[in-house]
C-alpha cells in the first residue's frame, strides 16, 4: 500500500544517517583511542549538584530490584545485526567494558515486563524493575528542534500526522472517534486498510506541522516518538497520560505541566482544547518548563556519562563487579 513516498522522506530527514553509520563503523573496526577518550571524559569529577543528578537518573533507568545473568558477550554485540541502530548504540556505550562480560538485551518496540534484567529501549511505565533504559535507537527517537515561531503566531489547531498498525490500539481508537472531525488537522500518512486511506492526508514535515498551536501525540508500538520534538518547540502535546518511557522519561512527566492532559477515551479531547486555547499565560508556562526539560537531553557529554553509569551498575546486576570505579573513584556511587 501506497505510504510515504522517497521524495517526502528526503523532505522530512531529522539526522544525518551518513555521519552516524560512518562513526558507528569506525568504531566497531577500529575503536581507536577508548582509553584516552574515557580517560578525558571521566577524570573530572561532577560538583555535587550533577553528581545527584547523575545518580538519581542512573537509579531510574537501572533499578536497584533488577536481577538477570547475562547471557550474551559483549564481544558479539560488536557484530552489527538488525535491528542495527540498537547493536550500534548499545556497543557505543559497552565497548568500554570487557569484551566477554555477559549482559542480556530485548531490542525493538518492548511494551512488556522481562522475565529478567535486559538492556531495553522502551518499557511500561509499571513493572519497569528488570528493564534497563539506555538511549537505543536514538537517531529515530531522539530528535528536538530549534522552534522559530512563536506560540501566539502558530495556527489555533490540532495537528497530527503518523500511521496507525494492528498493535497501535491506543491510534485506531482515536481514529474511530475522532478521525472525521473536521475541526482537527488529523490525518494518516500510511497504515491498516480500515484506516488508510480512509482518513489519508497529506505528508507533513516536523517544520510544517510546528506551524501549529497544538499537536496530538499518540502511543504507537510503545511510546510516541514526536513527544521529544514537541516538548522542545514553542507547540503543545496533547495526549492521555502516557504507559510506555524509554531514555526520555516520559514516567516523570507531570500531566498539564508538561503536556495537555487527556482521558485514554478522548471524550473531553475538545473541552481541554478549549481551555488550553482560553489560557495563554498557562500555556506559556508549559512550554518553557517543556523547554527546560528537554535541555538535559541535549548534553551529549553529560548524557555519555549517564549511560557508562547505567552501564557500569547493570553489570554489576549481571554478576560482575563495578568495572569503572577502579579507574575513577567517584563512580563508586
């Protein structure tokens, strides 16, 4: 079935695929320099403010009721298989470590609880112990934007453009509802039968849909990827209370705080529209603590740092002990 064609994926690209495969192959076959790079990278201890920080994340993404035996060495994570972004951004951070430690890893869309402690993208947001967050497939989740217009200059509508399959449960509801709401700039760009073409519209980059207000952000497989560009623009995410997190935290995010809070029917989508249009001043507050939020994301050192931390406590969770703290001391937290 007709989708997204070549010309609107080019239209629509979020990174540079090139520079990120090229680094990822350099760093498989080469991985030239780890040593010297950890060593400048983690030397410097954290003030006291980051290193709480640091620690409350790690603790976060790695709970202290994880329990698992690994089962795969680190060494064959090396061996880029599909799904290949995870191989890559999971090596990125493991390559640090002894190549024949074993740890456990669930790659793809994970929306359920693990038998045991594994390395996951995505986890629901309740009976999240044995699932360790690291920022997997980052080049598809993990894309924010520099938002030129401002909130009183976008168009006063609902935006939302995605695809809705056989798992998305939460998107063919909506759809059932409200697909035929003519007040709503809502639309499929590809999907199941039953939906598309039904309510087809057409493709819209990130760019063209931030000349809007407000915009939809539906749970697909596991959680919804525009959240992350949405929260960092000068836009309003509107969406029920979220069941899936992955590296971004979605579980800690405060409902009419951070987002426009509504009901997993959708039966008051138009009255907290309403509200949300009738309230600038609350409006505002949320974009800019969006704002905030999402700066944490975009320390690229910082975040590195985290995910060595996370790293470093699940394999400790896999049976071994700490690995970095016998080089730098302050990781023994």
């Amino acid at each position: 079935m007709k989708g997204i064609s070549f010309k609107d994926n080019l239209r629509n690209r979020k990174h540079n695929k090139l520079s990120y495969y090229s680094k990822a192959y350099i760093n498989r076959y080469l991985n030239l320099g780890s040593d010297y790079f950890l060593k400048q990278l983690l030397s410097k201890e954290p003030s006291t403010k980051e290193l709480d920080r640091l620690i409350e994340r790690r603790d976060y993404y790695c709970s202290d009721k994880a329990i698992g035996k690994g089962k795969v060495a680190i060494k064959e994570i090396k061996n880029f298989q599909k799904p290949k972004n995870y191989y890559i951004d999971l090596y990125k951070v493991l390559k640090y470590f002894p190549k024949d430690l074993m740890v456990n890893h669930l790659f793809g869309d994970i929306d359920y609880a693990p038998d045991e402690a594994s390395f996951v993208k995505s986890r629901p947001i309740l009976n999240a112990e044995q699932s360790i967050l690291l920022k997997l497939n980052h080049i598809r989740h993990f894309y924010f934007v520099e938002d030129p217009i401002p909130f009183d200059q976008k168009k006063d509508h609902l935006m939302w453009r995605g695809a809705i399959w056989k798992r998305q449960k939460q998107r063919q509801s909506f759809f059932d509802i409200h697909g035929g709401n003519k007040y709503f700039d809502i639309g499929l760009v590809k999907g199941m039968e039953e939906y598309f073409p039904k309510y087809r519209k057409d493709f819209l980059t990130v760019a063209e849909q931030l000349n809007n207000k407000f915009i939809l952000s539906l749970e697909g497989n596991d959680v919804a990827t525009n959240l992350k560009w949405i929260m960092s623009s000068n836009s309003i995410p509107v969406m029920p209370k979220p069941t899936c997190e992955t590296w971004f935290m979605e579980g800690t995010l405060k409902a009419d705080e951070h987002y426009v809070e509504i009901a997993q029917d959708f039966s008051d989508l138009e009255e907290k529209l309403d509200f949300a249009k009738n309230n600038s001043e609350w409006v505002q507050g949320m974009i800019k603590r969006n704002q905030e939020y999402v700066k944490e994301f975009k320390d690229d050192r910082k975040e590195l740092i985290l995910e060595l931390l996370v790293a470093d406590k699940a394999i400790q969770v896999f049976g071994y002990p700490s690995y970095l703290s016998k080089a730098f001391p302050w990781m023994s937290i």
